[in-house]
C-alpha cells in the first residue's frame, strides 16, 4: 500500500527557530515516563471539545503549511524540496543510509532529517527525542495557557523526554550548487616519467601566473639596475686619490745630495806699489 507523501517545496533559507519554540507542554505520560512537547501549542478539539497539544506554526518552517501537513500525516511523509541542508536552530539526525528513517525515499533521491539541536531521531516513534532532568512545562487548559508554569524535576520513578516533530529535506544531485569542474588527468598523465626524461613545460599561463610574472619582471630589472650602479660607484672610488677636505694634496720636494767643489787660494800675484811723493 502506498503512502501518503507531501511535498512543501522548497525550505525557506531566512527561517530560525525562535527561542520560545524550546518551551514544553504537556503531552502524555505514562506510569514510567512522561512526554513533554517542544514547539508546540494548545489547540482545542472540535469532536471532544477537550484541549489537545499540536505543532506551533510559528516554531516550523513555511508555517502553517508544515505544521498542518505534519498533524495529519507521520512525520516521514512530509518533506521539503529540493532542500539540502537544515535550517537554523536544527541539527541533522539522519540521512538518507539509513533507509528505515525514509521508507518513502526515491533511488534518485537523498533524505536528510533535521531535529532541534540537542535532540536525536527514534526511528521507532518517528520522532526527535532528548532526555531532560528539568523543564519549565506548561499545562493546556482548553485554549488557553495557564498562567502558572510547572518545573519538573526527573525522578527515581519516572524519566521525562523532550519530543518534538523531525523535518525531513530531500534533494536529488540536479539540486546541489553547480560548481567549476576542472578537467581531470588521465591516469597515463598521473604517472611518473621514466627515467632520464623531461616533463615538457605546461603550455601557456594561468591568468594568476601571468600576473605574477608581469609584477617580478620590473622588480628584477630595477634590482640590477641598482646592483650595477653600486658596483659602478665602487669602482670610480677606488680609481680616485683621496683628497683632503680643503687642501690640495702637493707632490713632496726633495734636495739633490751637495756637489761643492773644494776651495783653492788663488797665489799673491799683487805687485808691490811705490810710494811717491808728489811736488810742492
């Protein structure tokens, strides 16, 4: 037999579960454990007139879509898609490799079920579940909430559960973002050269490498510009004599050793004079 599926479409991106969504009401309980219900309210029924738990539209994604779709099928025969991944304030529980959670589940799709953070999927119930020590737990009393809230507190003789309804996302390989394939190598490729060859040099540049060649060339160009005028300047300051700040360096004088002749006294050749008288 067939089941019933629903298909809300596509899962709204902007959605996140509000706080409040993590309050609890009373579901059931039994002479062991009790259920307390987490994005839920009270809701009255037409048929018996007595007050009963249902999903909170506001605590569910696409509102009151799901959680009227949820409250008349089981929670597996209500998904959204294409949807790939959970939305905000949910964790995902189970995928589609565990085909007992997606019983419904197409071999062209892929199943994800996403329960509130903190709570896990029981396959059994068809529903997320988290144990809990202590919650602040209110009572439906018709359609209105009582005024009072009750805190309960875990016993020797009874376990509480936090219960809540799982979102189901489906999606098929068409849905995934498309992404720029690069080509692949062919095994042959891959292998390594035999040896003594040459890998030929890969034809033309990436756009990045291209770039980065036309940023190293002026820099490399500039470095041996600067390399060969420092190299230039070294050499003309060892060709060049120091000079003295101020002064002009002079070639240094030196005196060429004495050749004096010896003296000789000439000989008297002097003859000797006369005196004479003159007359008066």
């Amino acid at each position: 037999m067939s089941r019933k599926l629903s298909n809300i479409g596509p899962l709204p991106t902007a959605f996140s579960l509000p706080s409040h969504c993590r309050d609890g009401l009373y579901k059931s309980c039994s002479t062991t454990s009790c259920d307390v219900q987490r994005g839920a309210r009270c809701a009255l029924s037409t048929a018996s007139g007595d007050s009963s738990v249902v999903n909170d539209p506001g605590c569910w994604p696409s509102g009151d879509r799901w959680s009227t779709a949820i409250d008349l099928l089981q929670d597996d025969g209500v998904y959204f898609s294409p949807a790939v991944e959970c939305p905000s304030g949910f964790i995902a529980a189970a995928s589609g490799d565990v085909r007992e959670a997606f019983p419904s589940l197409k071999n062209s799709e892929t199943g994800i079920i996403c329960c509130p953070s903190g709570m896990s999927y029981t396959i059994a119930s068809r529903e997320c579940r988290a144990q809990i020590s202590s919650a602040v737990v209110i009572k439906c009393d018709g359609v209105v909430l009582e005024a009072t809230s009750s805190v309960i507190v875990q016993s020797r003789t009874r376990e509480y559960w936090a219960v809540a309804s799982a979102v189901q996302l489906r999606f098929q390989a068409t849905d995934l973002p498309t992404q720029t394939s690069t080509p692949t190598t062919s095994e042959a490729s891959r292998s390594p050269p035999p040896t003594g060859t040459t890998v030929p040099a890969p034809k033309g540049l990436t756009t990045g490498a291209k770039i980065g060649v036309g940023v190293a060339v002026p820099l490399v160009a500039i470095g041996i510009a600067i390399l060969a005028y420092i190299i230039w300047r070294r050499r003309r300051s060892s060709n060049t004599i120091p000079k003295t700040k101020g002064t002009a360096t002079k070639e240094p004088l030196y005196e060429l050793p004495g050749t004096r002749a010896p003296a000789h006294e000439l000989p008297a050749t002097q003859a000797r004079s006369h005196v004479h008288e003159l007359p008066e």
